[in-house]
C-alpha cells in the first residue's frame, strides 16, 4: 500500500495565496489590455503582436526553467528562492509596464510596452515554473492532490471577482480622471499586493534541502547543453499518452476561450449599451465578477465532489459539457435592454475555466509518477514547464487571434457606431470559438487512462523501489 501524505491546510492556504497572484496578474492585464485600444489608440495589429510576442516568448522560457528548477541545489530546496525571485521581478516590471502616458504618442507607447511586458514575462517564467512544480510535490495521494488545487484554485478565483471592478473605477470620473491614469496607479497597488503574494509560498512552505542531490551542475555550459536534454524530456514527456491528452484538452479549452475573453467588454458596450462605455455602468464588471464568484462557490465545491464521486476524468467531460450550454445561453441572452439576462447563463459558462485547472493540475500530478516509473526521476518542474508552455504558446496564439478577428469583423472601438456586422461577429466569436475548442477537448479526453486503482498500483510500486534502494544503500554503507 503507498503511503499516502496528507497536506497540512495551512500549506495548502500558502500554496493558494501563491495562485492568488498568480491569477491576479493574468486577470488584471485582460481589464488593463482593454485601455491599450479603448483609450491609448492601439490599432488592432498592435494589440495582437503585444498578445503574441512576449507570451511567446514566456512560452519557449518554461521548459529552461524547470530544467533549472529540477537541477538546483540550495538548503531552501529546489523551488522557494526562485518564487520569492520571480514574484519580485513581477510584481516591479507589472508596475512599470503601466506607466503609459497618452501624449508620449502610440510608437513609443507600443515600444515602450513590448519591452517591459518581455521583462514582466521572464518575472512570470520565473515565478510560476517552480511554484506550479510545489504543488506537484505536496502529495502523492490521488484525491489530496485534487484537494490542494481546489483550496489553491479557490483562493486564486478571488482575482476574477475583484479585477472586473477595475472597470467601474477605471472608467468613474470620481475615481480618476482617465482611463490611463487609472491604470498607471493601479498597477502600484496590483504590483506591490501581488509580489507579496507570490512570495508567500517562497517563504512559508515547506521543501527539503537539496545540497547533497545528485543533480547536474548549473553553470552557463550545462544550461546551454541541457536544451538538448530539454528537447529530449519534452519528447519523453509527450510519449506519455495521458499527459499528451492533459496538454491538448488545456490548450483547446483555455485557449478557445483567452482568444473571445476581452470581448465581453466591448459586446456589453456595444452590442447592450450601444457604444457608450459610461452607460454600460457595472455591466461590464458583473459578467466577470459573477462568473469567478460563481466558479468560487459552486464549480470549484461541486467539481472536486464530482473528482472524488466519479473520477477526475468524468468530471472534466461533466464540467465541459455543462460550459457548452452556457456558451450557447450567452449567444440568445446578450439582449439590448435587459443586459441582467446574460446573468443566467453565467452559472453555466463557468463550469468550462473555473474547472479547468483544479482537475488538471491534479492529473499532471498523478501523470509524474508514471514518469517517475519509467525513468527513476521526479520531473516536475520540467512536467509542469511542458504544460504550461503548451497553454502560454496558445495564449500567444489566442491574443494574435484576438486582434484578427477584431480586424476582420471590422470592429473599430474608436467609433461609437459599428461597421454593420461587426458586433455580431465578435458576437458570434464569443460563443462559437469556445464551443468548438471544448468540443474537441471531450472528443481528446474521451478515453483518458489514469484512474484511482492505477494511480494507485503506480505510487504502490514507486514506494517499494524506494524502499529497495534505500535497504540497498543501507547494506553497501556497512
């Protein structure tokens, strides 16, 4: 029987003030992004390049630094002096970042931006490569690894509660004069609040020093020999047919709905409240803050019951289908004069992100031990690097998108009246990309393999080569 490992709630917590910042930065930039166009006079193309480029590049930095992550030796473990490090570049460059001032011009603005959202990228590699790998490593036990996500994911939701009220301040002229002046001073307060954030899993969560590791040496040669080794654990990882299905079904799901996300914003403006931005009121604000308070209190609860009841993967499929009728739901209930209606729908349309990376996250952790199996290494920060590059590359791809179909629909947020068809096509964008990215995801996940019983028989075996070795080492030390 595999000794199970129980996760004190108190690291949990840590753990999930981590996630805070971790989905606080992410949530904030999508308010904010929306004031690089509304507001500063961002061409579409720009937006899309901004979205492309540094995400892009955050993506190619992962899978580097969880071999960094898995290879380093410190008293403090493998992962804590990174988190503290990369939440403080985050939190500072994010700061930075927002210092846009209308009357430098859009060239320098859009230069300007590139270059610190390149930085506040590299903060974020940093950061999150080895945090997501901490959570990885609390437990061994099949459905604990579920619990420490749903509490870690919980705690992170708060940021899609309270970031859609950016909006309302944002845009009241008794909080701020403009739009940019909002964000140049929010971005102090959502940069120092989330380093400290970022930190806390750095400093309060247990890891074991890793001085007396065989790992290999971290110098500028090796790192640059270990892309090869990269290339090549990318490749074995991928052999690995739960995993591929893991990276896939995420990429489809959360990207399908990062390339829609921000036109909420301009669908409630200008589909609801005809172009006028101070009409629409809390509108805009409701529709993500009812959405994440909904994911908080019924999707996170309901889905790690439906986990623990009927497997993870059942509940992925469950969560996913119910996203489907939400998605549909939004299409008939954007109605112009009776904006509370797209409320009804948002029950619904939950379930598809808000379940997303609790199941997951869980299941890349049960996949590692499989890898642990085939190869005698624990890998989870290059594990958790090679999924989360496969999101961020799509993510990249999803913001390019963004600004193509902003394009191609022909919506100008310049303009109070809309080319004819425009907003329908953001419109029809919302819903229909989602639903074919979630659909595909199903099909992907239809016959995923990793259940309890063989989840089990793995960690069973794990504990008893560990076991052996260790009786083996004991005799040779006689």
């Amino acid at each position: 029987m595999a000794k199970e490992i129980k996760v004190p709630f108190g690291q949990k917590v840590a753990f999930g003030i981590g996630m805070l910042a971790n989905q606080m930065f992410p949530a904030v930039l999508g308010i904010f992004m929306v004031v690089l166009v509304q507001d500063l006079g961002f061409p579409g193309w720009m937006w899309g390049v901004i979205y492309f480029f540094p995400r892009l590049f955050d993506s190619f930095t992962d899978p580097i630094m969880g071999y960094i992550s898995d290879n380093t030796k410190s008293r403090w473990g493998r992962r804590r002096p990174y988190v503290i490090l990369g939440g403080i570049i985050t939190g500072t460059a994010f700061i930075v970042m927002w210092q846009l001032y209308k009357g430098a011009g859009v060239d320098y603005n859009f230069i300007y931006f590139m270059i610190w959202s390149f930085i506040f990228y590299l903060g974020i590699t940093i950061f999150s490569v080895p945090y997501v790998a901490m959570g990885y490593e609390m437990s061994n036990d099949f459905h604990e690894r579920t619990n420490i996500m749903a509490t870690a994911q919980w705690i992170g939701q708060w940021a899609w509660v309270i970031a859609p009220w950016f909006w309302v301040i944002m845009y009241d002229p008794t909080w701020f004069e403009s739009a940019e002046v909002a964000t140049r001073t929010l971005a102090v307060w959502v940069g120092v609040i989330c380093t400290i954030c970022a930190i806390v899993p750095g400093i309060f969560i247990k890891s074991k020093s890793t001085l007396n590791e065989d790992y290999s040496p971290l110098n500028l040669k090796n790192i640059g020999n270990s892309l090869k080794e990269i290339g090549a654990g990318f490749v074995s990882a991928f052999k690995i047919k739960p995993f591929r299905k893991l990276c896939i079904a995420t990429f489809l799901v959360y990207n399908a709905f990062m390339t829609i996300a921000s036109f909420s914003f301009f669908i409630i403006v200008y589909h609801l409240f005809d172009g006028d931005a101070g009409a629409s009121g809390i509108w805009p604000t409701l529709f993500g803050c009812l959405g994440a308070l909904g994911t908080t209190f019924l999707v996170i609860p309901t889905v790690a019951r439906l986990s623990k009841v009927l497997g993870k993967k059942k509940a992925f499929l469950i969560s996913q289908a119910i996203s489907v009728v939400g998605y549909l739901m939004l299409w008939f209930l954007f109605i112009p004069g009776k904006p509370y209606l797209f409320i009804f729908a948002l029950p619904f349309f939950s379930f598809g992100i808000g379940s997303l990376f609790l199941l997951m996250m869980s299941m890349t952790a049960d996949v590692i031990d499989i890898d642990e199996l085939n190869t005698g290494l624990r890998r989870e920060g290059s594990f958790g690097a090679i999924y989360w590059l496969m999101v961020k590359f799509g993510f990249a791809i999803a913001g390019g998108l963004s600004g193509v179909i902003m394009s191609s629909v022909g919506f100008d947020s310049g303009q109070t009246l809309q080319p004819e068809g425009a907003v329908d096509g953001l419109r029809l964008a919302f819903s229909g990309i989602p639903i074919i990215g979630t659909l595909i995801a199903m099909y992907v996940m239809r016959n995923y393999s990793v259940t309890e019983e063989s989840a089990l028989v793995i960690r069973t075996k794990l504990d008893e080569r560990k076991t052996e070795n260790n009786l083996i080492a004991t005799a040779k030390s006689k």
